[in-house]
C-alpha cells in the first residue's frame, strides 16, 4: 500500500539516522524521581522551579504519575494518558470532534486542553524544554473558526515515559508568558543499562478497533556517562461507524423515540441535505405542455417517483418543481446518511524513536543531547464530496433534460423531455444548487505527520552555582491528502454531449433514499472530475538558553537563599500551504454565468497559503527564600518559605512584556501545610491569527427567519422540528488592532500528611488546592450562528443584519413567506466576520487529591491514589450584542428556543463537567502485581439540543474502571527469566458513551466500551 511504503520509508530513513547518531548522542539528567506523591511536602524538584535541590517546589500543586499509574490507567496513546488527568478539559482536536474537512487537524492528533481554557495555554515540555507545536491549525467550538494551534499528545511515547508532571499552576514566570493554565512536562526514561523487549496486543469488544505496540529499550553505561534509546511502535485499525449503534447512522432519532420532551426533535437527525437528490434552477420557469415543470424562479429536483412525479427521466426517478423541503417526512428520508461506510477513528501506524545520552567531560563539565523522531501515517474515510456554490450545467450537457433538440454533431439529443413549450431547440443551461457526489465514493484522507528534535548542552558546577546551557531544533510537518473535486473539472464534463459527460440529473438510490447514487456516471467522467486536494504545513523551533541557580547564594535567619538566573532565545515558525486550487493560484471562473471562485475544489472554502515567524527574547529571575525554619522554634510557623520570580519577555511582533509570580509554602505544623501562589500570564495571537488575510469557511445554521415562517403557517408544530439549512461561506478577516491575551492566576491550598497515624498503616498525604485564573482580551469570532439569529431578529422588527449576505428575492422566496406575515428575503449566500477581542474569563475550581502507600506487609505492598478536579465557575462574557439576542429570546421578540450561544456561564455545559475523578490502586508481593484504576465524568448540559419546552438535553455522567494483573518470571525459568505478563482491561464493565444528539460527545468520552488488552515484556 501507498500508506505502507511511505511509512517504511521515513521509518527506516529516521533508525538509520538515530543508530549512526547514537555514538555521539549526549542527553540530559533526570530529576530524582518523585514516588509518584502529587503534594510536594519532601524537597523534590520536579516541575516548577528552576533551582535545583531548593524545595520551592512545596509550595506549587504539582501532579506526577509514575510508569506504576500509566500502567492502570491502560493508556497507549498520549491522548488516552492524558485523558486519565481529571485537570485536562475537553479535547477539542480529535477525529471524534473535527469537522470533515482539510480545514481541520486531522490524522494522528489530539490536543491539550487544561483546565478547560482552551488549546494554547497550556505549556507542553519534554525533559524541561519547548516541543515544537503541532503545525495544523483548526478553528474550535470556543472560538468559532479562529485558527488555534495544539501541541499533538500522541506524539508523547507512552511507554517511554519515566513520569509525567502536570503543574496546575501559571508558571509564566518560570517557563514562558504562555503558560497560562500550567505546564504538562513529559520525563522520558534514559540512563537505562541492558535491553528491554515490550510487546502488547488489543482492542474493543464489538469494534474493528485491535492496537498493536511494541516497544524496544535499550542503554549501555560507559565509565564517563550512559547512552540510551528506545523504539515506540503502534498499528491500530480503524473503527468503523458501523460498529455502534450510536455512531452507525447520522439519523438518531430512534435514540431519543422514548425520552418525553425530544421524541420528536429533529436534532439528532444529523442526515445530511446535500445528496444526489439535486436541487437544480433555470433561469426562467420551464413547462411541458401546460405543465409546470419548475417553480416560477426555475427551481426543481430529482425525487423518487413515489413521491410525486411531474415529469419522468429514468427508472422511478421524476423531475418535481421547486426546492426539496426537507421538513416534510418524506422528504427528510431523502437526505444521505453520511455515517455509512465512515470511520470513527482511522488507521494509524505510528513510531517514535529517541536516543539520550551523557558523558563527563575531563573539566568537570557534562555533554548532554536528544535525538528525537515522531511520524505516524493515518487514513480516514469520510462521506462522499458536497457541492458547496452553484455551478451552471451548460445546456450541451448529454444528460440535461432540458438540452438541446439535436446536438453540435447533428446527433438527436435521447434525454431531452418532449414537449418542452417554452425551451428554445438549443436548450437552457441548468443551474446546480445542492448536490453530493456519490457515485464518485467516499472521501479517503490520508495524513502523514512528523516530528523532528535534536538537542546539545553542557552543564556543570562552578563557585557553588549549577549551570546548564543547550541549543534545540525541532520541526514538525503534517501532510494532508484527500480525493475532492476540481470544479473546472467539472463543469468542462458536465458540458459535454456525450455519454461521457457527467451526470447529476439521474438522483439517488430509489430503494434506499438515504444511500449513494444506484445510477452513477460513467467511470470516465469520475476520472476527469477527481483530483487530489493536498495541505502542507509546518513549524520549527529554534531555542537557546543559559540558566544558573545555587540553592544556598546566602543565608537567612529561616535558611539558605537559592537563586535561579536564565535568559532564552527562540524563533518559531508557522506555514500553511495550500492546495493551488484553493489559495488563489487556479480560480474557478463559471463559463456561463462569468462568477470567479478563488476555491477551485467542490465543498472547500479558499484559504490563502500563511506563513509567520516570530522571535522571543527573555529573561528570568527565581528565588526560593526560607523566612522561618523548623529550628527558629516559631509557634503555628514550623516553617515557611517563599518562591518569587518574574519573567521579561520582548517579542518581535508584539512588544515586551514582564510578568511576575510569587508562591507561599507555611507549616502549620509537621505534616500539615498551607500553600498559595499569584501570577501573570501573556499570551500571544498565533501566527496564524496575525498572519492570515480573509479566508472562508463552510458554515450551516438553520435561516431562523424561514423557520419562523414554517412555523407561523403551520408547517411544523413547533421550532425545534425546522430544517431550513442554510450553508454560506463564513467570510473571516483578520484585525490590525488585535490584542494579546493576558491573565491571572491564584491558588491556594492545604497539605496534609497525618504523622500520628501508626506506620503499619501506610503513609497518607491529603491535598486540597482552590484556584481561580482570569483571562482578558480572549481572540474569538462572534460566530455565524449568532449573526444569523441577529438577522432573524432584525429582519423581524423591519432592517437587516449588514453581516448577512443574503441573495436577491425571487418568486420561489415570495410564495415560501406568502401568508406569514414577514417580508421575504432571499437565501443566505454568505455571512462576514472579523477576529476580536472578547470580553473577561472567569475560571475558579479546586482540586482534590489523595495518597497512600503501605510497604512491607506480610501481604505485599499497597499504593492508592485519589485526583478530583471540581469545576465551580466558568463565566465567559459573551459581549453586549450576545446578550441582546438572549433578552430578545426572553421577550418573545424571537423564538424561545431559538438556539443561542451560552451566555455567562459555562459550567458543565457541552464539554466542561463540574467533576472529574481518578483513582487507581496497585497491589504487589513478589512476582504478582494487580492494578486498578477508575474514572468519573459527571453529566453536562448539551445546549445546542432542546426539548419542545426548550431544555437542554443533559448527557449523562460515566464511571469507568479499569483492572489489570500481572506475573512476573523470576530467575529459574530458563528463557522465561526477566519475564513479565500482563493481561487487563479498561472499561471493564464495557460503560457505553452518554447519550448525545450526536451520537456521543467526542470531546469527552471514546465511542466504544470494554477493551481487553495483552502485554508481554521481557528485559535482558
């Protein structure tokens, strides 16, 4: 396969690259591991703190899970290791969320997301340094369609990790202004000595979803330092729609038929109404005799003929006058099920490969570096192409039933209808409004990532002060390929006058109304139409840096003063390349009606090829000041220290900033600790949002105004059930006035480590951390929906809205709005926007958690742990003119369920639940280990679907659990020795995703329920 061979190929490329670089391979030390205690009462350093052996890390809530906690959690992705984290909010980059277009991150990404901020405020390091971000933007349910930028969890090797560290805490003092939300650092295994084989084999019951991973380690300790390397394999297959029934078909319906209130919404009924059940137009009414064969303004379509026949054109297929009104039941069955022959998930093969080492120099001084390498391959399969803009079928066109009486060549047209009265002999080019190229195939898309990372330091000691210096470069490229539809292409076929030419007029399947087209066009005018759409982007990281600390620089009554100096460089890139047929290069121009199109591709919006750069200098300051200490003998004070730092930052495109922070670390007494920090946060637009100039985007939103209509005449009984979609380009423009994002953060919690408890009964630590973060000046669209509602409010009270685009009145609009009472207006053709500055975020939650060990019983060792992440306030301003609509909707000036953005708070609605809870427990005595590990995502509100009385649904909470036993060969079982199996299960009681109109929310949960899993290690 073309997808095999290419991954073979880079995969073999990259070893080789890495096994001749390996020699010289110098890598970073770890930090001491931390036993997996997420309050850090024992000076450890982990994330947070620059100043090695200072213990400012006490007063900061940091999170470690250890390889004991990933092996509960299952996890054989990033993503799925992430997800264990109750702090990480809904993942809004995933094939389960994106929308089916190359607009999106597709392919093997998924996004980070902590505390729910939104993708790009959370800092994502691997062994203390920048990764390189993911280079494919994509615009998020938070934004609207502002390009937003992720780094890729899967490109984290899980079975290469030593731990992972989350600091939930603003750290943009420490590590950079854009960490807004916290830090997530990755710590790879290295100074591994011998080799490590690991093997594991699974997959979801009733899915075709079956994973493969294997995993190769392998080090050597050299008198003077360590080299080491490991190999990350996965092959997954794809999970097919087909495979639940809450993913099996776009209609849901059936779902909802017993749940009172929405047994009759027509929400879940996501069908789409572009199908090979075309919507044509002339220009001029055309008749048959005396017969009417379109509505006055030449509108018409292709139906079964069990629904009405005004003229014949083949088999059961007749042509009708008018528009497909899809609020009707019968017509509604005439929309396409684009869920049949679709994939969940893709096919993924990915392989990580890294090699570290370290040598001692005879100065005293330590050479250190990374070499890193991530691809992965997917292939996806998507409904069959849209036509998104009208095109004109030339009246040459072979299979026109309103063509010509005889063609150019003299030959007798076969498929013009007799009797046309009012067509000239040379026929009438025929409009094409609405259609799905069906009988072209689905859409198979096919990306190929990579990411690139190479890293040299020295670090060493002199005068009592730690130093560390080193120079990064990584780069990552996503390629994005799919088969679409070039519209030049396209209406040259349609304009031929032979059977060659290709055919719109012939609709669907009359057996089966929802599928593909059971009278396709001939393989030769399949061929001429198709080309391969291709998005190339890429970004690249360049970093220096230089940093000092000294734990003790001089002494305070309360302690050694430790201090940490260090100044960076880097320089970040972003490209976006385009298809030519979409950025302007090869235009569509309409060779009948002279209309230019910058988009040259069926169902694609254009988008001008992007590119930006960006350099930033800073510089930082930290200090870990002891202010009383155990000795001082202070009462209600045992001890209490200080971590103070600030961050100057000069950016090349948006000027300087400096920001500070400062945390608290107080003893009450021995065991029980009050922490807090305060901080500032930076964040800057992306490069796309500065350097992007207007694009489109394909958006569908119901025309409010006509559903008023439908419902005034009675068409339907209630808003809920109207269809009249409306799909225009979303014309987005940038904003030379655009600000940066900045922000706030505080915490402040309690430790508790009960001493007095008898040490037979393990080692408990409690944490308790309440947190608030305040964001201003958020980059956002106003949004497409709200600006139609606007327009259906406007239009209501005699204006318009100046952002909707809408086209001229014709007859068909005056008779659909005759009798309702509102002045027609014409169909939406497009609908303007601009990226601004939003109004004030508000988020405030606390964190919970637990731990406990037991070692050295009779009955073996013992570990639990407890993580609870509570959501108590998510306030976001939707701005003066949101809030309108909702006093409108409030006053009956508008329909009370007319759908709205959600105004103020967002609190367990869609993808933000108040509570999320893990816990896992490990049991172990000699060669047996059994481990646990469970999960709870409380309910939230879907507020895009409502009951006939107007109440959102409410997807339902889940709780999950996972459970795993191990056995380890010891010595004496031959080649069996060093030996470990493991066998388990995630979702063990096979808990099936909520409920959702959409089948399930993909942000939050997996679309399948238990998953049994093998793994086979063996180390030499």
């Amino acid at each position: 396969m073309k997808m095999q061979s290419k991954f073979t190929l880079r995969a073999g490329a990259a070893s080789a690259v890495l096994l001749m670089s390996a020699g010289a391979a110098l890598a970073q030390e770890a930090d001491p591991a931390t036993d997996g205690q997420p309050a850090q009462v024992e000076d450890i350093v982990v994330v947070g703190s620059q100043i090695r052996g200072a213990s400012t890390t006490a007063a900061l809530p940091v999170t470690v899970v250890t390889q004991e906690e990933i092996v509960a959690t299952g996890a054989v992705s990033g993503d799925d290791l992430l997800r264990s984290i109750p702090q990480m909010g809904d993942v809004l980059f995933s094939s389960a969320n994106n929308p089916q277009t190359s607009n999106a991150a597709r392919g093997d990404v998924n996004s980070v997301n902590l505390r729910s901020l939104g993708v790009g405020n959370t800092l994502v390091l691997l062994n203390g340094r920048r990764i390189v971000q993911h280079p494919t933007s994509q615009g998020t349910s938070d934004t609207g369609t502002v390009p937003v930028l992720s780094y890729n969890s899967n490109a984290i090797p899980v079975s290469g990790l030593e731990r992972l560290e989350v600091l939930l805490d603003g750290a943009a003092a420490i590590y950079g202004a854009d960490a807004v939300a916290g830090v997530v650092n990755t710590v790879l295994q290295e100074d591994f000595d011998g080799l490590e084989m690991k093997a594991q084999y699974g997959g979801a019951e009733g899915t075709h979803r079956r994973e493969f991973t294997l995993g190769l380690f392998a080090g050597k300790d050299f008198e003077r330092g360590n080299i080491s390397g490991f190999l990350d394999y996965t092959d997954r297959t794809a999970q097919r729609a087909e495979d639940m029934d809450y993913t099996a078909s776009d209609d849901r319906r059936a779902l909802f038929a017993d749940v009172p209130g929405y047994e009759t919404s027509t929400d879940p009924d996501a069908r789409s109404s572009y199908t090979s059940w075309a919507n044509f137009q002339t220009p001029f009414r055309v008749r048959q005799g005396t017969t009417n064969l379109t509505s006055a303004a030449g509108a018409f379509h292709n139906q079964p003929s069990a629904l009405g026949c005004t003229a014949p054109i083949g088999g059961d297929v007749c042509l009708a006058s008018g528009n497909i009104s899809y609020s009707s039941a019968a017509a509604r069955d005439l929309r396409y099920d684009g869920a049949r022959g679709a994939t969940v998930s893709p096919d993924v093969e990915r392989l990580n490969l890294f090699v570290s080492g370290h040598y001692d120099l005879d100065n005293g001084v330590t050479a250190f570096g990374e070499l890193g390498y991530y691809t992965a391959t997917t292939q996806n399969i998507q409904p069959a192409t849209i036509l998104l803009n009208p095109l004109w079928i030339p009246a040459s066109n072979y299979w026109n039933p309103f063509g010509p009486i005889t063609f150019a060549d003299g030959t007798v047209n076969p498929n013009r209808l007799p009797g046309l009265s009012n067509v000239p002999a040379e026929g009438t080019d025929v409009k094409l409004v609405r259609y799905r190229f069906n009988d072209v195939g689905e859409q198979v898309v096919d990306v190929d990532n990579w990411q690139s990372r190479i890293l040299g330091g020295l670090r060493g000691e002199w005068r009592g002060f730690d130093w560390e210096s080193a120079i990064l470069y990584s780069e990552a490229e996503a390629t994005d390929t799919s088969n679409a539809i070039n519209l030049t292409a396209l209406q040259a076929s349609l304009a031929l006058s032979t059977p060659d030419a290709y055919n719109p007029f012939s609709g669907g399947c009359v057996d089966d109304t929802s599928g593909g087209d059971c009278t396709p066009s001939s393989q030769t005018a399949i061929d001429a139409i198709s080309t391969d759409l291709t998005r190339v982007s890429k970004t690249t990281l360049a970093l220096w840096d230089f940093k000092v600390s000294r734990p003790d620089l001089f002494t305070l009554p309360g302690g050694p003063v430790g201090v940490a100096l260090g100044v960076e460089a880097r320089k970040e890139t972003q490209r976006d390349d385009r298809d030519e047929d979409l950025d302007g290069t090869n235009v569509f121009v309409d060779m009948i009606s002279g209309e230019t199109s910058i988009s040259n591709i069926a169902a694609v919006s254009s988008n001008p090829d992007t590119y930006g750069e960006r350099e930033v200098y800073s510089a930082y300051v930290e200090f870990a000041v002891p202010v009383v200490s155990p000795e001082m003998n202070v009462p209600l004070v045992r001890s209490l220290d200080f971590q103070i730092a600030g961050r100057y930052e000069h950016y090349s495109d948006f000027g300087d900033v400096a920001k500070p922070k400062i945390a608290m670390a107080w003893d009450i007494i021995d065991g029980v600790r009050v922490r807090g920090s305060y901080s500032q946060g930076f964040r800057a637009p992306n490069l796309e949002q500065t350097n992007a100039a207007q694009y489109a985007r394909l958006s569908t939103n119901n025309d409010y105004i006509r559903c008023e209509a439908d419902l005034r005449l009675g068409r339907i009984d209630n808003f809920n059930e109207c269809s009249q979609p409306a799909s225009a380009s979303l014309l987005v423009s940038g904003n030379p006035e655009l600000e940066p994002e900045e922000s706030t953060n505080q915490s402040i919690g309690l430790v508790f480590q009960p001493w007095f408890i008898p040490e037979q009964f393990g080692r408990f630590t409690f944490t308790i951390d309440r947190w608030k973060i305040e964001q201003e000046k958020i980059v956002g669209l106003l949004g497409a929906q709200s600006n139609v509602v606007l327009d259906y409010l406007n239009i209501l009270q005699g204006t318009t809205n100046d952002n909707v685009n809408r086209a001229p009145v014709t007859a068909d609009d005056i008779a659909f709005f005759e009798g309702s009472g509102i002045t027609p207006v014409g169909q939406i053709t497009s609908i303007e926007d601009q990226f601004i500055n939003l109004l004030p975020q508000t988020v405030e939650g606390l964190d919970i958690g637990m731990q406990w060990r037991l070692r050295g019983t009779p009955w073996g060792d013992f570990r639990a742990s407890l993580n609870a992440a509570h959501l108590m306030e998510f306030n976001r301003s939707a701005g003066p003119l949101v809030e309108s609509l909702f006093e409108a909707r409030e006053q009956g000036l508008i329909n009370e369920n007319t759908p709205l953005p959600i105004s103020e708070t967002l609190l367990a609605r869609n993808g933000r639940p108040e509570w999320r809870v893990s816990g896992s427990f490990t049991w172990s005595q000699g060669p047996w280990q059994v481990g646990a590990f469970t999960q709870y995502i409380s309910s939230v509100t879907e507020t895009g679907f409502l009951s006939s009385e107007g109440d959102a649904w409410t997807v339902d909470s889940q709780l999950t659990g996972n459970l795993y036993g191990q056995y380890e060969f010891e010595d004496g079982y031959g080649f069996a020795s060093g030996t470990t199996v493991r066998v388990g299960a995630r979702n063990i009681t096979d808990e099936q995703p909520p409920l959702s109109s959409e089948g399930y929310l993909g942000s939050l949960y997996r679309p399948y329920g238990r998953y049994w899993y093998v793994n086979v290690s063996k180390t030499f």
